[in-house]
C-alpha cells in the first residue's frame, strides 16, 4: 500500500504535463471529417479508399440537395476536397504541437476549399 501511493502521485504529476487531447481545434477538425464523409462530399468526390460514409446526424439535411449553390465559387470540386483532406491533416500536427492558431488558419482554409457541399 505504501508504495503504491508514491506512485499513483508520481503517475499523475506525469500525466499533467500532457497536453489536453480535446482541443477546440481539435474537435473542429473531426467535425469537418465527418462533413467530408458525409453523402454530399461523396457524391462530389466519390467514396475514397478508408474512409466511411457518415450518417444519421443531427445536423444533416433529410435529403441531398440538387440546386447549385447561389455562389459559383462555393462549388466544391474532388480537387478541393482532396485538398482539404491534405490541409486537415497539418491541421491535426499544429493541433498536437500546440500551435492552436495555426491549426484554426488551416481549417478556414480546407473549409473555403471546401465550400458548399450539396
């Protein structure tokens, strides 16, 4: 029992330098995962090999729609997303450095490269 105390405190003194795993840059990037796995950034950009296809959200549409977005520039291209996919991921490696700025100057700019997806 007395040793087990020392280290129990000595456990949890190591564990507090750890960098918190649920940062706000974080959770935004495993959002805009899930919206690029969702039917409308398939449908644009196909089913690529390991991801899944997201569904039941709370947030999603009932249906997918078919109108073109008002802005021709938020139209989303298999280029683009492909692209956000590659900005997300140094978006995650500035996440687990720390630099939470330049993780959030990624992600806005996969979501403008992104746009709006049907």
């Amino acid at each position: 029992m007395r040793t087990s105390l020392p280290l129990f405190a000595a456990a949890l003194v190591a564990c507090s330098c750890l960098p918190a795993r649920a940062t706000p840059c974080g959770q935004q990037v495993s959002a805009l995962q899930r919206r690029l796995d969702s039917a409308g950034a398939v449908r644009v950009a196909g089913l690529e090999p390991g991801h899944t296809l997201t569904t039941g959200s709370v947030k999603a549409l009932p249906r997918i729609l078919t109108e073109a977005p008002s802005d021709p520039q938020l139209k989303p291209t298999r280029e683009n997303i492909a692209a956000a996919r590659l900005l997300i991921r140094e978006a995650l490696e500035e996440d687990q450095e720390g630099n939470q700025r330049a993780c959030e100057n990624i992600l806005t700019d996969a979501k403008r490269l992104i746009g709006a997806l049907p």
